[in-house]
C-alpha cells in the first residue's frame, strides 16, 4: 500500500471517529439541555444496583482538599465501593450514640433535588461493615456516609446544588448531636469541573454501519431473528442489545434511520440499514471490545447480505478497522491513566 493510500485511509477513519464522536458530544450537550425534562422523577437514586467492586481504587488527580474517601475493613454492599472522592462529594457523619436510618429522613426526601445521583452507606454499628442504607432500616450505625455525585453526561453538578446538599448534611448532623466532616464546597466544584472536562474529551460512541446493497430494505422479522441468532434482545430503547454475563450493555443494534424497533411492529417493519454501536466509557476492555463488535458487525452482515461501510458506504477493510480499534484503545488508555476503569461502576455512573 502506497504512502497515498495510507493518508487517505487514515483521513477515512478520522472522519468515522470524527462523526460519531461529534454524535457523542452532540448528545451529551442535548442531555444537558433538555436531559432534566425527560428523567423519569420516580427513579430512586438510593436504590441503585450493585456493582462490580473496583480492586484497588485509587482517587484521582486534583482532588485534594475534597475529603470523604470511605475507610473501610469490609463491606456488604458493592456500591459502596463504589463511590469514592474522584466521583463523589462525601460527607462523613459520625457520633459516639449509635444513629439510625430515621434522622436522614429529609435527606431521603430530598433526594432528587440535587439534580445528580445520592447514595448513602453506613457503618454498622454492630457488625462493622460498610453497607448501604435504605430509609427504612433500623439497624444501629456509627457513621453515615452521604454521597452526591459529581458529574453525569447532563454536566457537573452546580455550585447551588452542592451548597444545598452541604448544608442540609449539616443541619442534619447539628439536629442530631452528631459530627460532620464537611469537605471544602470550592475544592468539590473545581473537582467536578476537572472531571466533567475530561469526561467530555473521552465520552465517544463508536458504530460500524450494516448496509444492503443498492435500493434493498431489510426486513423487521429478518433482523429480529438474526439478532437472536447472535444473542441480542430488543430493549425499552427501541434498539437490540449484546449485554454481558453482569447484564450490562456491550453493543446495542439500531436502526440506521432511527426509527425504533417495537415488539408489536417489527414484522411490518423494513428499514435502509443497521448500525451497532459501541459506547467506549462503559464498557471493559474497549479495544478488544471494539474487535469483538466488528466481527459481529459482519457475522450480522453475512447473514443479512448486506455490508459492513463507513458513512459514504465505503466497505470498511481490516486495516481500517485496526485503525479504529486503536484509536478506541487510545482513549481506553486515557482513561485507566486518569484513573477511571472503562467499564467500571464509576464509568457506568459517569456516562448516564
């Protein structure tokens, strides 16, 4: 291959990366417009699933000042691992009087006013074990850890809201007879901002479009039993999803027009083409990740008749999508030196 050739097939793969990290961007500043006025107001942030515990956490960059970081000699819950300083403004409330569930009760009242997500953990007074806190337990606990997390795909939090969090802590702990350690609100802010800046620069989606060949539309039923075949289901989201062996989302396939797939419609359905997609952040491993959805890319395409292309409809080569494995290995690395594991419950909670 001549050193044309290689420029230009370079060009190629950064106006791919170029276009769907423009999409990716496009709608995390759509999420943060408009993101508040669609977000079901039922959900209870308290309530989240658990998830992977990350070995060997470190904290991040830059955070000093912002305190909070949980110690602990076990846990018996995995989100509590989970929240740290890096992604979290924590405050420690602690008293020699066993405390209980009940005197956070405007906290858990409150807790969709913040505009990001709350979790709470408590040091059993009892057992000694880190765990997470529901409004109704009353179990004995000497510490109360309260979380609110700094930055989601909507944005990082606002001065406000971080205020109002802090004090309502405070004005807790006081009611209560109890000791708050209350991190520094301007330290947590510039914390926030550090972080959502990085969050922007890697949060790309990636897609391998799977087209028919000429004016040839592909059937709804067709598509749903190659999916099948192959291992994803059809979600809420109107898109087929691969998830792991934890249920979480490894590629989602979508149609090329948009359009939702629906159960009650897709055999009526016909639509110009397919594109899977991958979501860097949140997913491990997101190079191999990337290889893995390629070859799925044209597993699907072989059985459909149809080609793995790029957005002008150019048949992705094997070199190309080496290149854009390690452009999507490139930000993989970006994110482990930050410290924030692809993939990981911190990434998951990140980039939503």
């Amino acid at each position: 291959m001549s050193e044309l050739q290689i420029s230009l097939l370079g060009i190629g793969v950064a106006v791919i990366l170029t276009v769907y990290g423009y999409s990716a961007w496009q709608q995390r500043q759509y999420r943060r417009k408009f993101g508040a006025a669609f977000r079901p107001h039922h959900e209870d942030a308290l309530y989240q699933p658990a998830a992977a515990r990350l070995a060997g956490e470190p904290s991040g960059p830059d955070t000093d000042g912002v305190s909070g970081e949980i110690e602990r000699t076990g846990t018996a819950d995995e989100m509590c691992d989970a929240i740290g300083a890096a992604t979290d403004y924590i405050i420690v409330l602690s008293s020699a009087t066993p405390m209980n569930a009940g005197m956070l009760a405007p906290l858990w009242q409150q807790r969709f006013d913040f505009g990001k997500t709350v979790n709470i953990c408590g040091l059993n007074a009892s057992s000694g074990i880190m765990e997470r806190m529901v409004a109704e337990s009353i179990l004995p606990y000497s510490e109360f850890h309260l979380a609110l997390q700094l930055v989601d795909r909507n944005g990082p939090v606002s001065d406000g809201r971080l205020k109002s969090f802090h004090d309502l802590a405070r004005d807790l702990a006081q009611q209560a007879g109890a000791d708050a350690a209350l991190p520094d609100l301007s330290e947590a802010a510039a914390c926030a901002q550090r972080l959502d800046a990085f969050c922007a620069e890697v949060d790309q989606l990636i897609g391998l479009n799977i087209l028919p060949g000429g004016d040839r539309l592909l059937s709804g039923a067709e598509i749903a039993q190659v999916a099948a075949r192959n291992g994803l289901t059809l979600q809420a989201d109107g898109a087929f999803h691969l998830l792991d062996t934890r249920g979480h989302t490894l590629f989602t396939l979508a149609s090329f027009d948009n359009a939702p797939f629906q159960h009650h419609t897709i055999k009526q359905m016909r639509v110009s083409g397919l594109s899977l997609l991958l979501d860097v952040p949140r997913v491990a491993q997101p190079g191999q990740c990337f290889a893995d959805m390629a070859v799925l890319a044209r597993n699907i395409g072989m059985e459909l008749r149809a080609a793995v292309v790029d957005d002008h409809r150019v048949a992705l080569s094997e070199t190309a999508i080496n290149m854009i494995r390690g452009q999507v290995a490139a930000i993989e690395n970006k994110m482990l030196a930050y410290p924030i594991i692809p993939g990981s419950a911190q990434a998951r909670r990140l980039f939503s």
